[in-house]
C-alpha cells in the first residue's frame, strides 16, 4: 500500500512518522505548498516529495489531510474527486455548512475518517462497560498553547474530543439543552440532558496538561485519566463516623484493568 501526506505542518509530521513505521505501507508520498518543507521531511522519512497535489494522489491508495483547518473542504473535495480514501484531521471542516456539503460529496462505500482519535483510547470503551445511570459527567481538556493549531477555536480543536466521547459514547441518544461561555482559547459548556448535566471545559492557556473525566453514580464515583490511561472506582463508603470532632468515611477504590 502507498500512502500520501498532504500538509507538513506538526500534525503533517506525526502522521508521516506514523506512516513511515507501519510495515503495511510500501512508499510514502508528501506534499505542501512550502516546497523546501516538504522535502526536508521527505529525507527524514525515506519519502517522496511530490510536486503537486495531483501529482501524489495519483501515486497512492490513501491519503491523510493535515493542512489547515480553513482548507479541509477544498482539498478534500479534491481527493474525493481524485476516488482517494483519506483521514482528515478534526474538525472536517471550518463550518457545520461546509461539513455538511462534504459530507454529502462523499460517495457510499467510500472509506473517510475524521481524526476524533480520543474516542479510541482504552479507557474509552471501559467506562462505556460501567457506566450505566450517569448522574453527573465532566470532562477537563486543557492545554498549553501549541504551535500546531491554525484557523480553529479551542472547542474544534480539544473540547471537539469530548463532545465526541459524549454524543457517540456516553449519551447518544435524548436531547439536550446548552449553555456556554468562553472565547478562542478558553470554553466551557453546561449540556442538560434531562436530569443529567454535563460539563465540558478546555482551554489553550492552561500551565498543566489535563485529560480527564469525571462520572457519578448512586452507588459509585468514575474518575479516568486520558493521558495515564487508568480508571479508577470510588464505592459507597461502609462507614461513616465522626472522630474528634472530624468527618471521616471509609471508601472502597478499585482501580480498573485497561488493556
């Protein structure tokens, strides 16, 4: 199998690591505008770098779209017209309108990916096994400011994730109210599904990287970090008492086995 990286930015470099170590793929083509870019990394990856977009799609079977967020819907509309399968990073595109024309440009049968990889993560589908009456869910995503992101708020480029985790995993059926608040850089978001609220927050300007989430139950608490990728379980206290004038409660914590 060939494979083709269009966009050599930070993103653009990670998935042609990626690629160049997978043993399925034969050769691995790159393209940017930044000619110079595009050829430096092509000699640290034993790549080719091709001269045009047209070019590469016509020397490989998939492709990934790396390039910025405000470009997705042209070029992938290109690599849809050029019968390519491609992954293309979150978000699809820059708009809900534009995602929508992509979206009905692609044909049945035709392999596309958007890049919401967090809903792969281990503990992802292990918290699915336990969680069964949520009675309250936040999720934290926060982060240094990175060089790496171009053209895309906060909520498109982390909060996305756990939006993903939520509607498709979590809650995927019932609707919803929402109240938000925030700017480029820093979001939260209040969603009430029912008698169950949600809170999302994630931020650009954190000094400490977060990944976690938060679920409560009548009987048990949930908390899972992303990042460590462990999962731990707070049971109903057997006891309660008062010491010396001090609250104190006995807990049962079950850390869970994530393969």
């Amino acid at each position: 199998m060939d494979a083709g990286v269009i966009g050599v930015g930070m993103m653009g470099r990670n998935h042609a690591r990626v690629y160049s170590e997978l043993k399925a793929v034969d050769s691995l083509y790159l393209y940017d505008l930044n000619e110079k870019a595009t050829r430096d990394l092509a000699g640290a990856f034993e790549a080719a770098a091709s001269p045009s977009l047209e070019d590469l799609l016509r020397s490989v079977d998939v492709v990934s779209i790396c390039v910025p967020t405000p470009y997705h819907f042209g070029v992938a509309e290109t690599v849809i017209g050029a019968g390519v399968p491609f992954l293309v990073e979150k978000p699809i595109c820059a708009t809900a309108e534009e995602t929508r024309r992509l979206i009905a440009k692609i044909p049945d049968g035709f392999a596309a990916g958007v890049g919401h990889i967090e809903r792969f993560n281990p503990i992802v589908p292990e918290i699915k096994k336990i969680v069964r009456d949520p009675l309250y869910i936040e999720m934290k995503r926060h982060n240094p400011a990175s060089s790496r992101v171009s053209g895309s708020s906060v909520v498109e480029d982390l909060m996305i994730h756990d939006v993903d985790i939520m509607r498709n995993v979590l809650l995927p059926d019932g609707a919803y109210r929402l109240a938000g608040s925030g700017n480029q850089d820093v979001c939260s978001a209040l969603f009430s599904f029912g008698g169950t609220p949600v809170y999302l927050s994630a931020s650009r300007k954190s000094s400490k990287k977060i990944r976690m989430i938060y679920i409560e139950e009548e009987e048990f608490t949930v908390e899972g970090d992303f990042m460590a990728q462990e999962i731990y379980i707070h049971r109903k206290p057997g006891q309660y008492s008062v010491e010396n004038e001090r609250y104190v409660q006995e807990n049962i914590i079950e850390k869970v086995l994530v393969n």
